[in-house]
C-alpha cells in the first residue's frame, strides 16, 4: 500500500488536485473523453470545489457517483446533489454527471446509465469511513460482502448501519478496473483504522491489498 502523508489538508488537496486534473487532461488527450468517479461525503467537498474551478474542457468530462444514498436529490444525504452543486457551470458547459438514483430505479437501468465506466474509468477517488467502510461497501452487509469477495463488474444496493440505510454503490470489480484508484483520508483515528484494516477484513483492505493502482493521500489535520 502506497501512502502520502502531508502536513494538511490544504496540502492534500493540492497534491490530490494535481494528481486529478492531469489524469482528466491526459484523457481527454488520449481518448476524446475522461471518465471519473467520485465519492460524496464532506470531506473531499473543498477540493471538488477547487478542481471545478480548473480550466478544462468540462464538456469532455463525465462524472459517475461511486455510490449514493438512495434519497430525494432534493435531500441533504444526495451525493449527487453535492457534486452537481459543486460542477454547475451557469455560464458555460459542465461536465455530465452521471447518477444512480430516480424513480423506480433497478440495477440494469442504473447500470445502462454507467455504461461509459463498464468500459473505461480513468480515474476514481474513494473515501473511508470510520468502520473501514468505502463507497458504500459495509461490514457485516451480505451484499457488500458478496461484493467484496469478487471481482464482477456492476452496481449492488447495500445496506448501512446508519440512516440512511438504503444505498447503492459500484461493486469492487467495477471501482478497481479503474486506471487509477486514489484514498483520501484525514485524521489520525481513520489512518489506525486503515493500518488495521487487513487484520479485521474490512472493506477497505480489499482495495488496499489487492489495488496495485491504488494510492493513499493522508493529513492528519
């Protein structure tokens, strides 16, 4: 397992914002398009706000949600209403924003509309949760666990320990066919959580170990 460390997060952020928008330049250079996926939560929300505002052609941008609450847009909980809010570009175009949730959503649908990311994924950003949890892959949840044991490529809904429980998330098979896989972490609580991530089988540990591809950006501030 590859890990960064940095002094801050505002150090964290710039190195995650080099890494981020080169990978898109270089994409968008080499196949026409880039194809991103990115986690919701607060801590990576200051540094979506400052990739929007890097000068790239957004319009050959896609951007998928590695995994969602299955709530309203309207809602709070919505990472999707997260990183629309932070991309909008009321005075040019915006990336496409690709989302998992809707009326009557089933699995096939949602993975219809993730097409593009079944057949390539430029680069994904993961987050974690105190549990070891990452996307929305839960401990002690069968159908994460299913998941995590394998490596098909698709969208599972899961089940978290915490409201809101129903969630929808790519299975580990889709997120690690990913080019490059980055984890961004703050906090000492959560770095002791990873370093034992293997020891308990959490979440976590199975992108970790088995993620050649996979980099960890970690402050403790």
């Amino acid at each position: 397992m590859r890990t960064k460390h940095y002094k801050n997060t505002n150090e964290l952020e710039a190195a995650l914002h080099r890494e981020i928008t080169t990978k898109i330049t270089l994409s968008i250079q080499e196949f026409g398009d880039a194809r991103i996926l990115l986690s919701g939560g607060n801590t990576p929300k200051s540094l979506y706000e400052k990739i929007a505002k890097t000068s790239i052609d957004w319009s050959k941008v896609i951007i998928g949600l590695i995994d969602d609450r299955n709530v309203e847009l309207s809602s709070e909980h919505s990472n999707e209403r997260m990183l629309r809010e932070t991309f909008s570009k009321p005075d040019q175009k915006g990336p496409k924003i690709i989302g998992m949730v809707g009326e009557k959503m089933t699995r096939s649908k949602i993975e219809k509309r993730y097409a593009d990311f079944f057949e390539r994924i430029d680069y994904t950003l993961l987050g974690m949760g105190d549990d070891g949890h990452t996307a929305s892959l839960f401990p002690n949840d069968i159908q994460s666990e299913s998941s995590l044991r394998h490596r098909d490529k698709g969208i599972i809904f899961t089940t978290a320990p915490s409201f809101p429980k129903d969630r929808i998330s790519c299975s580990r098979g889709l997120i690690i066919s990913s080019q490059s896989i980055g984890l961004m972490i703050r906090g000492e609580k959560k770095l002791a959580v990873l370093e034992e991530a293997e020891q308990h089988l959490l979440p976590i540990s199975y992108f970790t170990n088995a993620c050649q591809q996979l980099t960890t950006y970690y402050s403790k501030l």
